[in-house]
C-alpha cells in the first residue's frame, strides 16, 4: 500500500486546503492510499475537508509569519522568529530527515514547509510542494534588511528547489527564482447550494441577501453588534464571535459543510486569501475583500479575482470595522456574473504525483 505524508502550514486555513484538494483527487486515482497529515491545522477542519481514513501528526515544521490578526503581521517577532528557526540550520535538518524516515511515507506532499522538504531530500525521500506563493518569496519582502537574511532566504530556496515540482496553483506568485514550478489550474471545491434549506432554518425571507464573514484560519472578530442594521441583509459569521443581533446567525448552527454555505450566499465577505477567493469565484460568489496592500501576494490574488468573480471590490479597514458598507453590497450584488473558471487544478496535480507513488 502506498504511503503519502502530507506535511502543511498552520498559518491559517488555505494551505490546508490546497493540500486536500489534492489528496482527495489522489485517492480517486488510488484508493487504497495511505494518508498521513503532519500539520497543526485543526483537526475538524481537517476532517471536514478530506475524504476518508488518515493519521494526524500534530507537528508544525514552519509558523509563516507571526500574526496579530488575520491581516497584521508583526515583522519584529517574524525576522527574530526566522532568525533562531535558523540557528544550527543544519542540525535542525538532520533531526527532521529522521523523523520522515522513520514515518516510513513512500511521498511527501508539502504546502508549504520548507524544512520538512530540506529533511527529505537528506533523507532520500521523494518529494513534491504546493502552493501559490512560498516563504522564501514572503520572508525576503518583509525581512531582507535583517541580519542574516540572505543566507536565511537561500537555505528557504534551496529547500523548495530540492522538490521534484513545484506545483504553482492559480492564481500565484509569480516564483520566478525557482526552476522546478509547474503551474497547475485553480484549487478549489464547487458546493451544493442549499439556499432553501437555510431560509426555513433561520426563518428568512427568501427576498433577504446574505451575506457570509469569513476572515480565515486566524482570528479577527469584527465588532458587529455596533453596526447599523442593514435593510434586506442577513448575516452569517462565526460561532465563536458571540454575535447578538436579530439578523446575524452562526454559520456553524447550519450543520452544513463551509462550502455549501459558502454557495449558498449571495455574498463573502474576507481577506486577500488563495482558499476563499478561488472558491467564492469558482462557486459564483460576490466578494468584498479587506484591504492588505501589504501582503506580496495581494496584488496577484486581486487580479484574478477581479477577472473572474462577481463584483470583486475592495473594502477600506475602517469601512469594515464600522459597518459602513451597504452601498459596497448594493454594488456587488448588482455586478455581471464573469465567466467561471474551471477549478482542475487537483486533477493536475494528481496526475503528476501518481507517478511518484
């Protein structure tokens, strides 16, 4: 029985989700597939995402970037943080090759630690990465001025360099600097939309638009009990905000998969990200996002989604958090519906990591 090891980021929720898309298609291809997912995403989310039996390793082998919220990074505690991961580079290396050797996987997939594919190419392990955009590329922007740097960001390059592929899904980065990407086609899950079901749970008049808030893996409550009601608007948000209002309901309550309530919506609203932005495209979703100019990754994500999403628009921070958005939502909700984009990515990349197994 062949035995992948999927090794992904925690640094919020859409590594996991690339990764798992591409497992699922792997298994169609090869059912008897032995799974097992070194990663500290949670595991209902997890579960939620992939199809049936694996292991969990609750393991990081990278933390990204250090966050204050789901958009705010602290580049002081990320460059002293890449800094000591750093420290005896080597050694930390080694100690990783024997704990991949010692799982026994005949693949790894990784989206995107980099030590765990410096670990492998030591330990003889064929490996393969995955994702739109890479640390390297992320730390260089925030860090190059730092102590060190340069030599941080080649031992991150030359670990992404080892893989057998680079699997560069749409929309990316443009990861110039690294001579074994292949790109792959969108990543992303089409839902069921399940509309009906949703009015008669909450009660809503099939007249009401509603409206999802989804900022991702890491948190950042937006203080909606202060926001002005907004006619014809119903809200969906997250269980753990304890939101107390008339019209806002816990997405959760539902007992639905994300995806189905993501396509049931009228419209998301969250942050520049691979996972929510190439679904809510792929599944016919208006999208307001939150500013990031910031974040590298921004600028190529946005491009992509203004091309093929409903009504992409960009939402100030201040706007956000005040809920002074309604003329946003009026503007959305009335924008052409594009052309859909064909989410094949996972097949693609099943295609070619089938071979390797």
């Amino acid at each position: 029985m062949a035995h992948l090891l999927v090794a992904i980021s925690s640094h919020g929720y859409g590594h996991a989700m690339q990764a798992l898309l591409v497992v699922n298609a792997l298994r169609k291809r090869l059912p008897s597939l032995q799974v097992t997912l070194r990663t500290q995403v949670s595991s209902d989310y997890l579960r939620s995402r992939l199809a049936g039996e694996f292991q969990i390793l609750p393991v990081s082998s990278d933390f990204g970037m250090i966050m204050h919220s789901a958009v705010d990074i602290d580049v002081t505690a990320s460059a002293a943080a890449y800094q000591e991961w750093h420290t005896n580079w080597s050694e930390k290396v080694a100690v990783e090759a024997a704990s991949l050797a010692a799982i026994k996987a005949d693949l790894i997939l990784a989206d995107i630690p980099y030590l765990t594919l410096a670990g492998a190419q030591q330990a003889g392990i064929p490996a393969v990465a995955l994702c739109s955009l890479n640390w390297a590329d992320i730390y260089w922007h925030y860090c190059a001025e730092q102590p060190n740097a340069r030599q941080i960001h080649q031992q991150i390059q030359a670990a992404y360099q080892s893989a057998e592929y680079f699997l560069q899904a749409e929309p990316s980065m443009p990861m110039m600097d690294l001579e074994n990407r292949k790109p792959i086609a969108p990543l992303a899950i089409l839902g069921v939309n399940r509309r009906s079901f949703i009015n008669q749970q909450l009660n809503l008049n099939p007249e009401q638009r509603l409206v999802l808030i989804a900022l991702g893996g890491i948190d950042m409550r937006l203080q909606m009990d202060k926001w002005p009601k907004m006619p014809g608007i119903s809200w969906l948000v997250p269980a753990a905000w304890g939101v107390k209002r008339a019209d806002a309901f816990a997405w959760e309550s539902l007992d639905l998969p994300f995806i189905d309530v993501l396509r049931s919506c009228d419209v998301v609203i969250t942050k520049p990200g691979y996972g929510t932005f190439t679904e809510a495209a792929c599944n016919g979703i208006a999208v307001l996002y939150l500013e990031r100019h910031d974040w590298p990754e921004t600028p190529y994500l946005v491009n992509w989604l203004q091309q093929y999403a409903r009504g992409a628009l960009c939402l100030s921070r201040s706007r956000l958090e005040e809920g002074a958005i309604m003329e946003d939502l009026e503007t959305v909700l009335a924008a052409a519906q594009p052309a859909i984009p064909k989410a094949n990515g996972a097949e693609q990349a099943a295609n070619l990591l089938l071979p390797l197994l």
